[in-house]
C-alpha cells in the first residue's frame, strides 16, 4: 500500500537467510509477489498514517524502513501480532545476510 495509496491483504513469509520478507497473494501462487531486503532495516511501530482517513486504518500499523531508505507502512491483525512482526523483523535484521 505504500506505492498505490490502497490496502491489500497479503501472506508474509519472514527468511533469516537470506533476511527478507517475502509476500504472496494470499488467494495462492507459489511465487512471491515481491520482497523487502531487510538486513540494516529499521523496524517501529506507527501510531498515525501520514496521509491517511483515520476510518482507512486501525492503530496496528508498523514500518519497515530500509537499508537503502524504502519505507513500507504494514498493518498487523492485532496489536499483539504487530508486537510479534516488529521483534521478529528486528532479529532478522540484525542475524540475517
């Protein structure tokens, strides 16, 4: 949603080696719709969407900046799975290749 200004449900799967974060189309399909490199990314949780209609968004947001300073704004289902993917992320981010 960061490029297209819309939100799209998404399946994540999180590899250590190498660090990325691959997402797929959840209605199925082998290959990855695309991927975040996230060795040296920053990972924080988001309490306000700039540019967005607070009815667009519910307060489960987290951002992944990365190393070479792309910014994806994700939406976690709860605030106790957006708390899981930020720890998760920032492991990889530090062990991964």
């Amino acid at each position: 949603g960061h490029r297209r200004k819309n939100w799209k449900v998404r399946k994540f799967v999180l590899r250590e080696d190498p660090a990325y974060l691959h997402y797929y189309d959840p209605a199925g399909g082998e290959e990855p719709l695309g991927a975040i490199h996230l060795r040296g990314c920053v990972v924080t949780a988001v309490e306000d969407m700039p540019d967005s209609k607070k009815y667009d968004v519910d307060n489960i947001l987290f951002e992944i900046i990365t190393a070479n300073e792309i910014h994806y704004y994700l939406q976690a289902a709860s605030s106790a799975e957006r708390t899981e993917w930020i720890k998760a992320i920032q492991a990889v981010a530090r062990t991964g290749r």
